[in-house]
C-alpha cells in the first residue's frame, strides 16, 4: 500500500499537470484527480493514526494487566 507522502506526491503531480494545461476540461479532471489522491493520503494517515492508537492500547492493556497480576 502506497505511503500518505506518495499520495501527497502524486496529487502535487496532478495539480502541476492541472496548471500546465489551458483545457478546461483537462484541468478539471485534473485538479479532480488531484483531490483523490489528498483524500487518499488523509485516509491512509488516519489508518496509520488509528493502528498506532490500537497498538498504544494493546500495550496498556498488558501493562495494566501485567500490574494487576502482581502483588502490592
């Protein structure tokens, strides 16, 4: 799976190709596509935020458990 930076890359890519042109309907589409690949590069670093937050938890769960387990 492609990295939020690729992502963010390929919409800089499009949004260059958007400005380059003097089709309207060429820089629609790309500026379209453009906003696809930030919206995809948001998505993966909300995936990348939520899987740290889930490891994060699994973690103080086995600390609390671990403490728990012990006696004071």
């Amino acid at each position: 799976m492609p990295s939020a930076t690729e992502y963010k890359e390929k919409a800089a890519e499009f949004e260059r190709m958007a400005r380059a042109t003097r089709d309207p309907i060429l820089q629609a589409r790309f500026s379209n596509i453009a906003g696809s690949y930030r919206l995809l590069a948001s998505e993966r670093e909300w995936l990348i935020e939520i899987d740290a937050e889930n490891k994060h938890a699994a973690w103080l769960s086995r600390r609390v458990g671990m403490s728990r387990s012990q006696p004071l």
